[in-house]
C-alpha cells in the first residue's frame, strides 16, 4: 500500500508546494498533460500524489482516504470538529499565511477590542430587536472563538464570497474573514479589532491519525520525514 | 449493556411516577422553529443542537429539550397552577466528544405554580430525588437568585450591574468586567483617547453600517458615564467573591450568608428565599443537613435558570454527564411570553445513564 499525498490541484498553492517538497529533495509534479489531474514522485518510493481541492483534503485527511495532505491550517480547523484528535501537524511550510479576523466599520470609532463588539451588540439588539450580525464562512472558528471569548448577543450569518460588501449591504454589522494585507478591508471601510485575530493560518503539511495504516506505509512515513527533515 | 427496550421501558416507569405526583402527560414536536430557540439561546446553540431547513418553513431544528415547548403549550391556557411531564428524545451535537450521546431519551416534569415558590422548587427536586433514590449519586444545588440579587446591590451605576447580570454564564468576561469596574485593570488607552478627542469621528471612514452614528454617540456618551463612576470598592468585591466562592452543606452556607447579609443587605430577600426553600425541602423529606450548595453552581451552562438550579450526578462513574438537571426558569418565560412571565420550575433526568449507574452496582 502507498501512502498517499493529497495537495492542492491548482495555482499558486500547488506551485508553492511542489517547490517546498522540490527544495528539499522530494519531486511533486503533474503527469501527462497540464489539464489532467494526475501527478507522479520522485526522490522516494511509496509515495503517490493526489491532487484535489485545498478544502476537501481536511475531510479527505480524517477519512483516511489520503495519508498526508497539504492545506491550510484555517480550513482544517473549521472543517473537523476536534481537529487535532483527526489530523496531526507534521510541518507548517511558511507560505499561504492569511489571518482569520474580526472586523468591523471604521465608523465605529467606540469599537476596539472583543468587550467593546460585546458592548455594542447588547446595544444593537436591544435598539434593533435582533443579534448583531456577523457575516463569515468561518462558522465553527468564529463561533468557539467568540464562545471563549465570552462574546454575546451576536449571531452569524453565512457569507461564501465577497464577506467585505456585506456590511455596507447593510446584511451584517461586522465580518469575519481571512486577509492577508488588509487591502480590500480598508477598501470597504472596514477596520480589524485589536484582539481579533482568530487564527493565523498558512500552509501546512498534515497527517491523518488513523490507525490503521500498514507497517509499510509508517515506514514510509519515516523514511519521507527524514528525507524532508522535519 | 442497556437495550433501547430497557430505557424506554424505565423512561414510562419514571413518567408514570411523575404523572402520579399530578404531572398531565405532554408531548411536543421533534421538528421545532429554529428562529424562537436561536432567538433564546444565540449562536451557542447551533453547536449544540441539529439544525436543518425546510423548503418552506425555514431553519427548524431537531428538538434539543422539551422546556421551550412544554413552556408554549402552558401559554396558550396559562391554567395555574399545573403540572406536566413527558418522556421522548432529545438530539444533541456532541462536537467535541464523541463518547457522549447525542440522542437520548430525557423524562421531564415541571412545575408552574406561582403561590408557592419554594414549595415547587422543593417539589421538584424531591421528585428527582425520590427517582434515583438509593442510587449512589451526588446532589449540588445552587441560586442564580442569589447571585442576581448580590449584584443588584453592588453600590455601583446601573450600567455596570446589567453588564455583570448579562455575563454572569460567562465567568471569564464576568471576571474580567468585575476586574474593569474594580479598578483592578486600567481603562484601556484606546478609550482614553476616544473620550480626550474634540471630534471622535475625524479621520474616520463614512458611515456604512446599519448600527447609526447616534448608536455610536450614544455608547461613547455610555462610556463617559462609565469613565465618571468610581470603583466597586474592594469589600464589596470581597462579598460576591464570598458568595461565588461558597461551597458547603446547607446550613452552614445558611449561617454564612446572614452573616454576609449584614454587609450586603441587597441580598436579604434572595436569603429568605434560600430560607423557605430549604424548610419546604425538609418537609419533603429531603436532608438539608447533607445537601451540597455551590455559590457558581449552574453559571457555565445552564444560562436560563435564574433561581434554584440543582444536578444530580454520580459518585461511581466520574465519566457520565448529570443523570438529572433541574432549575427555576421565571426569565425565559417572560421571553416566550412576550413578557408575560409564568413562575416556572422544571426538572429532566436520563433513564438511560440511570441504568448505566445500575448496571455497576
């Protein structure tokens, strides 16, 4: 049995990590044609590419369907409840960094810190007879975040693209998405709490922790981490 | 190991046993309105029960207790006072521990009666109590009466004290407000800074959001007021720690509390309540000499209790959750009433880790 590598099939995410696994001995690449989703390894035997959406490699990992997996440390926490009772991380890889944040409107000059979003959705409900609403596709982070947080009051409202317009949409009151320069936030009027960060997330390499992996394929594992040096 | 055949069998046993005491036989949807429990509850409640959608009614959720409609149904007739109990299955997301159940069979009787307070809180807890008896299990019992009471005689702006009130099932943002209004953490110089601006808006961008520049106005004039009130001095602060601290049998948190009293004279009436209470309980035949209180119990996650709340849980197995909970629940009715508060007060207990607890015996 080979254990099976999961990256993502496209863009600068695959580019990223072919040239990690390439910089450190271990060749990822795509065979036959550039349209065709089926990859080959070199540099170590017993280990097979599979290439596949970033977002479905955390469900792929706790399936055990594929051994390791590269993807974002975001979407592994918001995808497996428990994450790190499913997956293990092996190697943060030091690209793909983006900040999973909490912003509100600039125009909220009272608005600072986690207490001070508190204050003003116990204010907004009560004026405007529902939750402050926050706008994400980040349920599960956000939700525990707030939770421990001791935030109230707020509810959230599901938001799969273009997060940034919602406030000003008059959909949400504040949002919480990945940013990494903080570029089209300011762009839309938005500002990032002080204590907002919910999680700093990049690319990181993943194993799954299913026990029923054959002697052959933990000694493969073995053997790929030594040669990877991590 | 315990057959659904054995569970369902002791579940009719107990709710005949409630029937018995007057409880009328209920029964409610297991399909239920998400939008009333997500109104209740907040987001919190997403992790923990199953939503789904209909194509036409929305967000409904699977049943995740029986309080809120056992609560609806009494509403439509408002007949006091009465008794009910029902029996069936709850659903429950276990996101973090897969040992744990997430459907079981909860058996429930409540009480709404409101000429005799204490006495239908000691009514149901005897009947939680007559149902597990000679089991080795553990009681605790607790007062977020108490608790309310304390902090509504905080010498302090009423801002403040509805800020507490309103976290008081978050200890950590409790705890850290109370540090705030203490003096004990500084104000943070973001808000020094807003309040010291001539105009706090320069430099801002547009307005955009619903939430209006004159809700933004009127918190910062909040947070004036706020800068302007003097600390919660440190022998209050002594007091409610005292209270959230306490951890003893009954009389002795009695005899602790009138003492407290004599400092924190707010809280006289909730030590009466406390008082009657635990005469009732003691003509119900409970022994208030042994009955465990804790001064925080009920505060992580029982946010809708507001007076007597107590669990029931077991000495052997360490692992289970609460073999019963119960709790007075006045707030939520006043909620579900659209104001029109009904004295309630309610018990559930779980045939299924009963007979786990049997079964190690």
């Amino acid at each position: 049995m080979t254990l099976k590598l999961g990256v993502p099939s496209k863009g600068r995410l695959m580019e990223k990590t072919f040239d990690w696994f390439g910089k450190r001995g271990v060749t990822l690449r795509k065979s036959g044609s550039d349209r065709e989703y089926a990859g080959a390894v070199d540099g170590i035997d017993g280990v097979e590419l599979v290439l596949l959406s970033a977002s479905e490699i955390p469900r792929e990992l706790a399936a055990g369907r594929i051994h390791l997996g590269v993807t974002g440390s975001d979407l592994v926490r918001e995808r497996l409840a428990n994450w790190d009772s499913q997956v293990v991380e092996l190697a943060p890889m030091g690209f793909g960094g983006a900040d999973l944040i909490i912003a509100v409107p600039d125009c909220w000059v009272d608005v600072d810190t986690l207490e001070d979003l508190d204050a003003a959705a116990a204010a907004f409900r009560s004026a405007h007879g529902f939750r402050l609403r926050i706008a994400t596709k980040y349920h599960r982070s956000v939700r525990e975040f707030l939770k421990a947080e001791g935030v109230a009051d707020y509810q959230l409202v599901d938001s799969q693209g273009a997060t940034e317009g919602t406030v000003k949409n008059e959909t949400a009151e504040a949002i919480a998405d990945i940013t990494s320069t903080g570029e089209t936030l300011r762009a839309n009027g938005l500002r990032i709490l002080s204590d907002g960060l919910i999680h700093a997330s990049q690319a990181t390499l993943f194993r799954g922790r299913r026990r029923d992996w054959t002697d052959g394929q933990r000694v493969t594992l073995k053997e790929l981490q030594s040669v990877l040096g991590i | 190991m315990t057959t659904t055949e054995q569970i369902l069998c002791r579940a009719e046993a107990l709710r005949a046993q409630f029937a018995d005491l007057g409880g009328q036989v209920v029964n409610a949807d297991v399909l239920q309105p998400a939008e009333t429990l997500l109104d209740l509850y907040g987001e919190d409640i997403r992790a923990r029960a199953y939503v789904t959608s209909d194509p036409l009614r929305g967000e409904i959720m699977l049943r995740p207790d029986f309080t809120v409609p056992v609560v609806q149904m009494h509403m439509e007739t408002f007949a006091e006072p009465a008794r009910y109990t029902y029996s069936g299955a709850v659903y429950r997301k276990q996101e973090h521990d897969a040992s744990r159940a997430n459907e079981y069979i909860q058996v429930g009787y409540e009480v709404f009666d409101g000429q005799d307070i204490a006495g239908a809180d000691a009514e149901v807890f005897a009947a939680i109590s007559k149902a597990v008896e000679g089991l080795p299990l553990r009681s605790a019992t607790g007062d977020i009466g108490l608790l309310t009471a304390a902090i509504s005689g905080l010498k302090t702006s009423d801002a403040r004290k509805a800020a507490l009130l309103r976290h008081l099932w978050r200890p950590r943002r409790f705890k850290s407000l109370l540090d705030r209004f203490c003096g004990r953490t500084p104000t943070p110089k973001f808000r020094t800074k807003l309040l010291a601006a001539d105009d706090p808006f320069e430099g801002a961008w547009a307005d955009i959001s619903l939430r209006s520049r004159s809700e933004v106005n009127a918190r910062i004039e909040a947070l004036r007021d706020d800068a302007k009130t003097p600390a919660i001095g440190a022998e209050e602060r002594d007091l409610l720690d005292a209270i959230l601290g306490l951890q003893e049998t009954l009389p002795n948190v009695m005899s602790a509390l009138r003492d407290i009293a004599v400092d924190l004279p707010a809280i006289a009436g909730a030590v009466e309540t406390l008082a009657r209470r635990t005469e009732a309980l003691a003509s119900h035949g409970v022994d208030v000499n042994a009955l465990r209180f804790e001064g925080s119990y009920g505060r992580t996650n029982m946010e809708y209790y507001d007076g007597f709340v107590f669990g029931f849980y077991s000495t052997v197995r360490a692992d289970l959750p609460p073999i019963a909970t119960g709790g007075r629940y006045d707030a939520l009715t006043a909620q579900l009433g659209a104001g029109r508060a009904v004295p309630a007060v309610g018990a559930v207990i779980r045939p299924d880790l009963l007979l786990a607890v049997e079964e190690g015996l």
